[in-house]
C-alpha cells in the first residue's frame, strides 16, 4: 500500500521538481520513501531545540500557525469546531509531528471573538491563520491579519469574505455548477432549463450557472426562483413547463424533498420529466431523499470522489471512537497544506505566491487551487443517482489545466 493510500497528504501538483521533492518529503514523514526511517526531526548543530507547546496549542513546532474555531458556541457549531480540532490533531500526527505548532483559538461563534482570537494569534507569533468557519468570523479575523501581512485560510463557503490573502478551502457552489455544466455539455446536454431556490445559496449558484453555461457552450433556456414555501411553487413550475420543451436538462440545486416536490409538480403540470436530464450540485451528495426517490434516479450531480472521505473517516473513528462531520477533512487538509509548505518552501512558505500556485494542490478530497481573489477551484467527480447512493460516472480530475 503506498503512503498516499494510508494517509492522504497534501502535496503541491505544481512544477514536476516542486511535485518530486513534496511527495517525497510526504512519504518520508509517514516512512514511505527509501534510505532510512525518519521519526522526530534530527536538529543540526546550533539548530535550537524545539520549544515546548504554548498553552491550548497543538504541536511543537516553531512555525507558529492560528487555528481559529467556534470551539465554545452551541449546537451544531461547536460540534464541527471539536470535529475539525480532532481533525487538526490527527494531520500533525500522520506527519509525524512537524515544525509546525497550531495555536488554537476560540471565536465563540462570533465576530468579536474572531477579532480577538486573531488578534491573539498574530501577538503569539502566528505566520498564517486557519479558519474561523463562518463568514462574519472570516470577515473580521482577516481584517486584523492582513493588516499585518499574515495569510488566511478560511473554512467558510460564503465567497464575500474572500480576498487577496483572505482564500477559502471549503466546497463552492460555483465549483459543483462549473464541473456539472461542463460534464452535462460534454454529453450534448446543452439547453438547460433551472429551477433554483430563492435564497442567498440560489443568488450564487444561479449566477455560476448563467457563467459556467457561456463558458462550456451550453445555454440558459428557462431559469425560475422558487420560495421556501413549496406550497407556492405552482407560479416557477408552470413558467418552466411552459419552456421545458426547448430544454434537454432540468437544473435544480436544492435538498431531496424540494427536488422530489418539482419533478412531481411538473409531471402533474404535463412535462415529460423522463426526457430532461435532472442536473444537481453537492447538495444531494449522501441525501438518502434523493437516492429515495423513484423520479430522481438517473440524475446527476457533482462532489467530491468519496474515495478519500471514506478512507479519513476509517482512520478517524480508529482514533477517535467516532464519525467525523463532513467538513473535518478542511481542517485536515489546512494542516496537511500548512506541514508540507513549512517543509519545502522555506521563508516564503505561505506567500501569495506560493498559496495561488496555478497547479494547485492534492487533499483527501481531491485536487483544489485557490484564486488570486481568494476564491478556489476543485476538481469534482461527477456522480448519478441510484437507490443505493451515488454511482461515479465522471472520475475527478488528477490535476488541472492552466485557467484562462
């Protein structure tokens, strides 16, 4: 079994030597690579000993890296904020504990706190920040690290916060509309007719749709805003009806039970929804209402290869005792960035330049790059739906063609 199997580190897919001495340096920190074991780091003469862990750190390391999470805040929040910790923890050891020490900071869920955990971190020394998770945390934790230069690596998915230095390592919705338009166009599916939720999540996926459509040679036919009450769903569904015809792909980017409600709808309005290739985003990634549902199977919708979740959530509940949430694998792909850069980049381990390398890098969920503007691009599989979850039928890319 090679190292990427057992524990998939990030590495950069850049310039083939780049690419060559980050794999190797990988596979030497989980033993793979010839010419002898490598355990704790062998300090050269004059190299100062390793300083012990600041209070509520991870690791030991002299590069000083913030982890900022919602570690304190109710519910849901600070069930993710513990998941990805764990997550964080569990990269460091897999890499053998580099140079590397995370200073973990609380935000409590909101902005002030964010503001006074970054503030902490950069007066700790900090190079570059990880998280906060939520947008309003994003916002006011890069405003203090960019005042000072400092890097951040957020795990929200709220584009608005995202900036030169301030750059996103969540799951777009723009990557899941470009990657299904361009399969779904690939496969002479190119008049598409929307339905997309009229939300702050339909706001961006219906302007992703309208430039990824321009972009791969497909066309707009029909688009149509829907209201939370499904109730009211009659007015969106009988425009598209009406347009259905020139259409030979019906997009709708939203939970099983709204998709279930509007194919149903339009057949009952007279559309023959068999002839339209249902087209979908992450949304209905391991939504069992979407594989449940009769009327849905044959769809197709974009995420990420499933192959490297399942193989982290072996290795985490054998740690743990416990599933991680979905989005763990962020904070453990940051880390895993963070580790190999501080490994091979030297002093500009964490510069702009470094960080918007056009080739990007290789995470647990596949390849991803981030923008100059702070944004990211990921390459997605492209799955169809069957009652017994998703089939593959579009393997993600391994690597990515330069942007235009």
């Amino acid at each position: 079994m090679s190292w990427e199997t057992q524990s998939p580190m990030l590495a950069a897919v850049g310039r083939r030597a780049w690419l060559g001495m980050l794999l190797c340096v990988a596979a030497a920190w989980l033993g793979g690579c010839g010419g002898g074991q490598i355990g704790e780091p062998i300090l050269q003469p004059g190299q100062p000993a390793q300083p012990a862990a600041a209070p509520g750190a991870l690791g030991t390391g002299q590069i000083r890296v913030g982890l900022i999470l919602p570690l304190s805040a109710s519910g849901n929040a600070g069930l993710a904020a513990q998941s990805m910790k764990n997550a964080a923890e569990m990269a460091l050891a897999e890499f053998k504990n580099p140079d590397v020490q995370l200073l973990l900071k609380d935000d409590t869920g909101t902005a002030p706190g964010a503001q006074s955990a970054a503030q902490q971190a950069v007066g700790e020394g900090a190079e570059l920040i990880l998280g906060p998770l939520f947008a309003h945390s994003v916002a006011a934790a890069g405003q203090v690290a960019r005042s000072r230069g400092i890097p951040v690596i957020a795990f929200s998915t709220d584009t608005s916060v995202a900036a030169r230095g301030v750059y996103l390592l969540s799951f777009l919705p723009e990557s899941d509309v470009d990657r299904i338009v361009d399969y779904a166009a690939a496969h002479r599916k190119r008049s598409i007719a929307a339905l997309v939720p009229d939300n702050a999540y339909g706001t961006v996926v219906e302007a992703a749709l309208k430039q990824a459509a321009a972009r791969h040679g497909a066309r707009v036919v029909a688009l149509e805003r829907y209201p939370a009450d499904r109730r009211n769903l009659q007015g969106s569904v009988q425009r598209i009806a009406q347009a259905a015809g020139q259409a030979d792909a019906l997009f709708v980017p939203d939970s099983g039970d709204a998709v279930a409600a509007i194919v149903e709808a339009l057949s009952a309005g007279g559309v023959n929804v068999s002839r339209l290739q249902l087209l979908g985003t992450g949304v209905w990634d391991a939504d069992q209402r979407i594989s449940g549902t009769p009327a849905l199977q044959g769809g197709w919708f974009a995420a990420p290869d499933v192959a490297g979740f399942r193989s982290f959530s072996a290795r985490y509940r054998q740690r743990y005792g416990q599933d991680p949430i979905r989005t763990a694998t962020l904070a453990y792909d940051g880390v895993a960035l963070v580790a190999a850069l501080a490994k091979t980049q030297g002093a500009q381990r964490f510069s702009d330049q470094v960080l918007t390398n056009g080739s990007g890098f290789a995470g647990i969920d596949g390849v991803f790059r981030f923008r100059s503007d702070g944004t990211n691009q990921r390459g997605l599989a492209v799955m169809r739906v069957t009652s017994t979850g998703g089939q593959l039928i579009g393997p993600a890319p391994r690597s990515f063609a330069p942007e235009r």
